[in-house]
C-alpha cells in the first residue's frame, strides 16, 4: 500500500474558458491531516470537487487511492466514493430528517446492517462528536457549529479513508471553531483516517496540519509542514500567512489606472 | 441591430433545446434501470402522501364548486329547450373529457409541482443533492423517481375523484335545488357516457398531463440556480410552464380523440 492517498499529477482545470487550476501537483498522505490554504475564489472548492469526482479536469491524473478518478467508470466512481467523504462548507444535513436519521443515512443506504447495529453505530458516531443527546433534533434546530459536527458525524459513519473538510472554520464562533479543530486532530489520529482541510483560516490550519499546501494563481505556490512554511522566504506566501491586506497578490482587481478614470469623467 | 437580435433568438432556441436535452437526462437517469423495491417502495409512499393525500383538499373543493356552476349554467340554457333531463349528460362529459382532467393538472401544477421544484431547488442551493452524490447516493434514483412515480400515480387518480365530486356537485345544484329528476339526471348520464370514448380518454388526457406537469416540476427543480433569486423564478416557471404545456397539449389530444 502506498504511503500516497491522494496524488494529483499535472492537473488542468478551467470554468468555462476561465483557467482554474493550471499543471498543478499535490500529494496526500495517508494518515496526515494535510491543509490547503488559499484566498477566497481561488479554487479550494473546486478542488475537492474534483477529487470527488464531481467534476472532470481537462487534463492530468487525480490518482485517489491507486484508482485515477476521472476515468472510472460511474458504477467505479460510486464505488470509490464510499470511501471517501465530504463535509460541506454548509453541512448539507438533509433538511427533512432528524440528527440520527441524518448520520444513519449511509448506512441504511450502504450495508444491510439490522436496525438495532445502525443504532448502535448512530450513537458511537454522534457521541464523538458531542451530540448523541441532540439525535431527536432536526437541522433546523441546531446552530451553525453543531450542525457542522452533526455532519461531521454523518461524514466518518461508513468509516471512509478519507475526509475532505471544505472551509470548516468560516462562520464559527470561537468556542466552535476550538471544538472543530480538536475534532478534526483527534478524530485524524483515533480512526486513522486521512483528512484534507480546505480553509483561509491561517491560524487554526497552521496549529493542525501535518503538511500545507497555499494555492495561488492557479498553483501551489508554497508548501511543506507549518515551520517550513513560516520560514518561506517567497514573499506571496507570507504575504497570505501574515494577513497583509497588499502586497505581492494586489488588493485592487485589475483596473485601468485610478487617475485616467477620474479623468473620464469630468471630460 | 438586427444581427443582435437574431443572435439573441438563436441564443435562446440553442437554451431551450439544451434545457430539454437535459431534462432528457434527467428523467433518463431518475427512471431506467433495476428498482430498489425493498427502498424504492417507502420512499414512493411517503411521496404519495406529499403529492397526491395533501392535494386532495384543493380537488376536493374545485370539483365540487365547478360540478355546481356547471349545472347551474347548464340549466339555464336547457331549461330554455325544455331539455334540462339532459343536465346529467353535460355535467359528467363536460368533467370527464375536458375539465376534470386539465383542472385537475393546473391545480396540481400550483399546488404540488411548484412545491417540488422549491424544495428541490433548496436541496441544491443547499448542497444536500451535492452531498447525497458524494455518499455514493444517486439524488436522480432517491430523489428524483420517486416524486415522478408519485405524481405520475395521483394525478389521474385525482382527477378521477375531482370528476366524481363533479357530477355529485352537478346532481346537488341540478336536482337538489333546481328540481331536475333524479332519475333522469342519472339514467340520461348512464346512457350517454362511453366508458371507452368519454371515461377512458379523459384517463389517458390526465396520465400525460401528470407526466408533463411532474416532468417540468421537477426538472426546473433540478436545474435552478441554486440561489433564492434562482429558485423564486424556477417555482413560477414550472407553474407558467406547465399550465401552457398543458393547455397546449389538451388541444392537441382533443382534437387526436374526439375531434375525427
Ligand atoms: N458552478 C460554477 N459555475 C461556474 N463557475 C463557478 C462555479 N462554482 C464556482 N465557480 C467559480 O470558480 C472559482 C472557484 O470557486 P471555488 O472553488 O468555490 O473557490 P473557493 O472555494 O476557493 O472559494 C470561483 O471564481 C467561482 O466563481
Ligand atoms: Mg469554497
């Protein structure tokens, strides 16, 4: 078995004729928590929809578990899934079910599991991440960071080998957002799971990860484990580390020159 | 000037095209292929009882006020021939070939079908479509068919109970208040129904109704935008949509059934 759970070789990817991603590389590692940091829009999203096999890239490999995605057959590709999961930046509980109905789902649709062995692995799921007394409630009932940790719990009930957590920080409170980052360590290490956290936020990714990757401009700009990374001499990486409003990445989106605009007008 | 419009005219037939194409897909994906009896079953069910039990109030209601005016209306026509022994015969054709099953369809279509496509809209503003696909979970079998086969299901049935509630409404106004006879009122009824010609093809009329209604419902569902702005304008589309589709249609099928 290889020590890489994910590899992505050379991957190209663009909306429309808007280039995304362009000849990039990254790799997993079993085991890890591994993070991707990257400014709002750049891609993140995009980027674990794609390991997911949501979307196709227009060229490169994205090898998951020894399989190369984008080409698996759609019987294949369910099949891979089952063992990976994805927790979304809102969660995305199914609205009309309750907690427990929520994180039984999976299994109900996936083993053959008796009712009273789904309950049993319900509870174990909802208890490791602090809600097994919050089972009887329904999403709408939850606020923002126990929905996410409902979800959560829905994401390792089949057990996956892979968690990608898309932005699990944004919107938390403070007292939430400790309770996720701890989730997300020692829920890595007590279930031996590989987990890739997608997220701007410098502070909590950098105090959890194994291994960053920060994507810039359609690439990985900068890499290695948080010390490393701290002392990268590229000034775009730690433009992005240190929160610098301008610098190497502008704050302005591309404009014609202020002064020749303020002109126009008064012509 | 006109280059642009006609740019934009080619734009919008290449759009509907693609849009039927893909609600092609769709439907394609939701309904071929093995049944899952063992999930399908209590999924459809529940669907049932969304779709078709909490319609039944509207239908209800519609049939028997438009049974009503029917006889109403009719009678003050036939009463002039002295023909009002003919009131049974108008209320149950008129109901059975042309307003039990497009009433029928247009309720349903502001009742159920713009429901649908807002809750399936929400689940994918929401990601849980998005989410359901990255469980292994396809949303078009899980999601998706069971709401078509329940539609597809109670629609007709509905407009069978909307025409039966119809002709009693008749029978209330025409020989409760109005003082038709009874006996004609149903006896003329009897002789002049087909159940081929009349009772049959209004069950064929309101099946593709609900294939066509259900079909929109969900389809602009499925392809909203995923914003509130999105799915505001897709839930009014399905109701637009489907009543000229069905308007459109029952001409067509009238003129296919009774009209040679
Ligand atoms: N469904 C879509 N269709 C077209 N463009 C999209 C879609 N989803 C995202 N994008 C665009 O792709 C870019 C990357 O989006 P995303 O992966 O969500 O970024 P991030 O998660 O890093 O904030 C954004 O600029 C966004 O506008
Ligand atoms: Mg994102």
């Amino acid at each position: 078995m290889s020590d890489v759970l994910v590899d992505i070789q050379n991957l190209s990817f663009s909306r429309g004729d808007r280039p995304i991603y362009r000849d990039m590389n990254m790799q997993v590692i079993r085991g890890k928590v591994t993070a991707i940091m990257g400014p709002s829009g750049i891609g993140k999203t995009t980027l674990l929809r794609l390991i997911g096999g949501q979307l196709k890239p227009d060229s490169g490999k994205i090898v998951f578990d020894g399989l190369n995605i984008p080409t698996l057959s759609r019987a294949e590709l369910y099949q891979a899934r089952k063992k990976m999961s994805m927790l979304f930046q809102s969660g995305a509980l199914f609205t009309e079910m309750s907690v427990f109905d929520n994180v039984a789902f999976p299994l109900r649709e996936h083993t053959r599991l008796p009712e009273a062995l789904i309950r049993l692995v319900v509870l174990m799921k909802l208890e490791s991440v602090g809600l097994r007394g919050a089972r009887d409630l329904m999403p709408a009932e939850l606020s923002g960071g126990m929905a996410r940790r409902a979800a959560l719990a829905r994401a390792i009930a089949l057990d996956p080998e892979l968690i990608m957590y898309d932005e699990p920080f944004a919107g938390q409170d403070p007292i939430s957002m400790g309770v996720i980052v701890r989730l997300i360590r020692e829920l890595n290490n007590a279930l031996g799971l590989t987990s890739v956290v997608v997220s701007h936020d410098v502070t909590e990714v950098m105090s959890i990860a194994d291994y960053v990757y920060v994507v810039a401009d359609k690439t990985v700009i900068g890499q290695g484990t948080p010390e490393q990374l701290r002392a990268d001499p590229s000034p775009l990486v730690q433009q992005f580390l240190k929160g610098e409003a301008d610098g190497a990445v502008p704050f302005h989106y591309k404009a014609a020159a202020y002064e020749d605009e303020l002109m126009e007008l008064t012509k | 000037m006109i280059a642009n419009k006609l740019q934009l005219i080619g734009q919008q037939a290449l759009n509907s095209v693609s849009g039927f194409g893909r609600a092609g897909l769709m439907l394609f994906g939701a309904i071929v292929g093995k049944p899952n009896i063992r999930k399908g079953l209590p999924l459809l069910i529940k669907q049932l009882y969304v779709i078709g039990v909490l319609s039944l109030m509207i239908i209800l209601v519609s049939g028997l006020f438009i049974g009503m005016v029917l006889a109403l209306q009719g009678y003050t026509v036939l009463v002039k021939f002295g023909a009002e022994g003919m009131l049974g015969p108008l209320v149950s054709l008129s109901l059975l070939r042309e307003l039990g099953p497009v009433v029928t369809a247009l309720l349903f279509a502001g009742r159920a079908g713009s429901a649908l496509t807002a809750e399936i809209g929400l689940m994918k503003a929401t990601e849980q479509l998005s989410g359901m696909e990255m469980m292994a979970v396809d949303p078009l079998r899980r999601i998706i068919a069971p709401r078509f086969w329940a539609g597809v299901i109670a629609m007709p049935l509905l407009a069978l109970i909307f025409n039966a509630v119809g002709i009693l409404g008749g029978h209330l106004v025409g020989v409760e208040w109005l003082g038709v006879d009874a006996g004609s009122y149903w006896s003329a009824m009897q002789a002049n129904v087909d159940l081929y010609q009349d009772v049959l093809n209004g069950v064929i009329k309101s099946m593709v109704f609900a294939l066509i209604v259900i079909w929109i419902a969900l389809h602009k569902g499925f392809d909203a935008i995923p914003t509130s702005e999105g799915i505001s304008r897709a839930t009014t589309q399905t109701v637009v949509t489907a009543s000229l589709a069905v308007l459109g249609f029952d001409f067509v099928l009238t003129a296919l059934m009774f009209g040679g």
